[in-house]
C-alpha cells in the first residue's frame, strides 16, 4: 500500500510540528540550532520507540511509525516491501540517488537499564514462548536519527538535488531483512542508490561522537548445526559402544586448529561452539550430540576455508573413532542465517569523514577498528555493479562512564545487554548532525 494521500490522516499536531519544519528552511551554517530546536520533538519520538519495541518480524507498529513520519514531510512512502520494511522517496530535481537505512527490530530482553522510561512490553515469539522484549541493540535510536534526518533534509530543500530514499528494515537481528527487501524488488522497484550509508549505536564510545573504519568494518556471519552420531550403550561397558560426547569433545577441539593452523594469522577468523548438548544420564552412553557453531571472516575466501574445513575435520574425526560411512557427524549450514561481512569503501569513508570533521558544530570523530559482529546492511553494497557503502559509529556512553571504564572501574555493558540505554541527548544530536551532513555532501548541489 503507498502512502502520498496519507498525509491528511495525521493528527492536527503532527501536521502542525511538520509545517513548522517546512517553514523554517535551515542552512549548513545554522544545522546545529535546527538540531537543537527539534530536539524536543525527536526527544520524545525517541522515549516511544523505546517504550514500544517490536521483535523481528513483528515491527509492524514502528513500520507505521516511520510512514506517518516521512509521509507526512513529503517522501512517496511505500510499505510491506520485504516484510513490515517501508520504502520513503523524496524527489528534489537532478542529482545522486542516497539511501539512508535504519533498522527497526528489537530484541528478547527484558530491561534493566538506568532509564526512568524502561520498555514493560512482552510478546509471543514465533516458537510460542512469552518473551520480554528490549531496544538492547539501539535500534530505537537508529529510528530516531532517521526521522531527524528527514526533517532536516526536508527543511534544506534548497540546498540538494537528487533523490534521498529513506528505507525501514526489518529483522536486521535475524539477519534477514536486508535479503527480503532486496528479493521484493528494492532497487528494482525503486532508485537504485549511487550511494548507501547507515549509523549504528555504539556501547564503547562517547555519546556524541562518530566511529568510523575504512574497509572491513563488520564480519561474515554464518551458522553451523553439526549431529554427532554414535552407538549407545550402558556407561559401565564403553567398549562395546562409540561414545558421541567424547568424539564431539574431540571434535570441538580439533576445530580449533582451524583457524590456528589454516588460516593466515593476519586474516582474521572465528570458529565458537556456543552450544553442545547429548546424553540424559550418568551411567548411559547416548547415541546422539548436538553441536551449535558460529563462524566469523571477512574475506569469502576465509569463509570457504573455514566451512569447508569444519566439514572435513567432523567427518574424520569421525573415522578416526571408528564410526561407519552412515554414522558419520552431519554438518548443516544454516545459509538462511548468513549475513555478509561489511566493507566500508575507503574512498566514499574519506569523503564523508572530511565533510563531517569539516562541519560546523559537528561531532568528534574517532577512527575505530573492524569487529567480528555482523550486519545485513552489507548486502546493500554487495550489488553487481556493487554500491559504494558506509557505516558509522555513533557513540552512546554517558562521557564519564567511558572514562570510568577506561579507567578500570568499572566494565560497561554490551550491545545486547538488559543493561545497555544510550544517553539520549548527546547522541541524537550528533547522529543527526553526521547524518544530514555525510546525505548533504553526497546529494547533487542547486
């Protein structure tokens, strides 16, 4: 369904903060007074989307959110693409086409953070469990810059050409909505970008300031399920039986010598069980154990390697125990669950990491290092021709806290953690600062 009519549905005081947006065109020199005079307004679009978070494949009401918002400054807002992703376009004459991405799910958390606005909501996930759910990732601040983006853009009309596509995704925790909104058509029914570029929360840095890494930025994320099968037996007699647990310890072991012993040691690389379960008793040798692997790259090459030899080494430490051809562990891929490694371009980092040191009133930037994390953002880029592509850093950590830890008082949490809430104002502000800048240096000039 599209929205260019909805506008007239909004309440009268949406329409009225919106028209006092449109009414008071801004300029490069004066962004951070416009900043700071709709903070008010982003302040509390803020407080709601931490109060009402959405699990992936549920976002259905922050979906919503985002349409009225952009819809009513003017984007032609498309939604259902890929799920609850929305698609807003704002044509303003000849120039680049920019896309501006912000993921919208939450997580299955429940919050214990220093907020006096905590999320209280629960949900039924898709296995039928009740579940707490928590903006533990920063998502809501994600929708936040994002719609305080698009305000700023709308009020410096007359200082860009192109076309700014403004784009909603869903289960980024999943690592699936960049795909499905990608197979619905994204850049096929829509502008294909000159240009993609995304921020996302840091739990490290400051609040107000801007992480940037050229190149590698974000990992390969894949997921492996391995079934170690035996030959069960009473735990009294092991010689008649092949013990599943011990070949699976060997197993985890072996996996190790992987990345140790194959892999270029200047090529970064991951293989963690996180997860191991067999048996249901002492004295009993089960027939079965149940392994769980996440495995991290950067490079395809490296991730090749790394899959190919966890197949390899549990099939032969499979023979090594003496497990018939039919009994030997089986290895599943989870492709459905692969997120592609991140690759900011060196070129279009430079340009941006110029414009938003060289910005008034902008926000200090600090060059970070890659991280072995994940995000689907990447598939964006991975096009054929590929498009040019940027995640920022924002930094969300109360000053003195990182200076504390710094310190070694005291540790701060991590993205996903119950205890992770950004310190709104600081971040907010600077999020939207970088984010007008780096789409105000790539659009086309009048």
């Amino acid at each position: 369904m599209n929205f260019p009519h909805f506008r007239g549905l909004l309440s009268a005081a949406l329409l009225a903060t919106v028209a006092v947006v449109a009414s008071a065109p801004a300029s490069a020199a004066n962004l951070t007074a416009e900043i700071d005079a709709d903070y008010a307004y982003l302040d509390a679009l803020y407080k709601h989307f931490h109060q009402n978070p959405e699990i992936s494949f549920q976002e259905k009401e922050s979906a919503a959110r985002l349409a009225r918002e952009l819809g009513a400054l003017g984007f032609e807002v498309t939604d259902g693409v890929g799920g609850y992703g929305i698609v807003a376009i704002l044509k303003n004459g000849i120039g680049p086409t920019v896309m501006i991405r912000a993921d919208m799910d939450a997580l299955p958390v429940k919050e214990q953070s220093w907020v006096d606005y905590p999320s209280k909501v629960t949900t039924i996930d898709e296995a039928g469990n009740e579940v707490s759910v928590m903006h533990a990732c920063g998502h809501d601040i994600h929708m936040t810059v994002f719609v305080g983006t698009a305000r700023r853009l709308v009020a410096m009309k007359e200082k860009w050409r192109g076309t700014l596509m403004m784009i909603g995704q869903p289960a980024e925790e999943r690592g699936a909505g960049a795909r499905e909104m990608l197979a619905d058509g994204l850049f096929t029914r829509f502008p294909r970008p000159d240009y993609n570029i995304m921020l996302h929360t840091s739990a490290a840095l400051p609040a107000g300031t801007i992480g940037h890494v050229s190149g590698w930025a974000l990992a390969n994320v894949d997921s492996v399920d391995v079934t170690v099968r035996g030959i069960g037996g009473h735990g009294a007699y092991p010689h008649l039986t092949k013990d599943p647990v011990l070949i699976a310890s060997q197993i985890v072991l072996a996996l190790q010598t992987i990345v140790s012993r194959e892999i270029d040691p200047q090529s970064p690389a991951v293989i963690t069980v996180g997860s191991i379960h067999g048996g249901t008793k002492h004295n009993i040798i089960s027939d079965e154990v149940k392994l769980q692997i996440t495995v991290r790259s950067y490079s395809d090459e490296v991730r090749a390697q790394l899959l190919d030899g966890i197949r390899r080494v549990a099939a032969n430490v499979g023979r090594a125990a003496g497990l018939p051809e039919d009994l030997l562990p089986v290895v599943t891929h989870q492709e459905d669950e692969y997120t592609p490694s991140t690759y900011n371009d060196p070129a279009l980092t430079a340009r941006l990491v110029a414009a938003i040191d060289a910005a008034d009133g902008g926000s200090p930037l600090r060059e970070t290092s890659p991280v072995m994390g994940g995000e689907d953002f990447s598939r964006y880029g991975r096009q054929d021709p590929p498009i040019p592509s940027v995640i920022f850093w924002l930094g969300g950590v109360d000053p003195a806290e990182v200076k504390r830890a710094e310190a070694g008082e005291i540790k701060l949490p991590s993205l996903h953690s119950p205890l992770f809430a950004p310190l709104p104002e600081p971040t907010l502000k600077s999020g939207v600062h970088a984010m007008t800048t780096a789409a105000l240096e790539l659009l086309g000039k009048p």
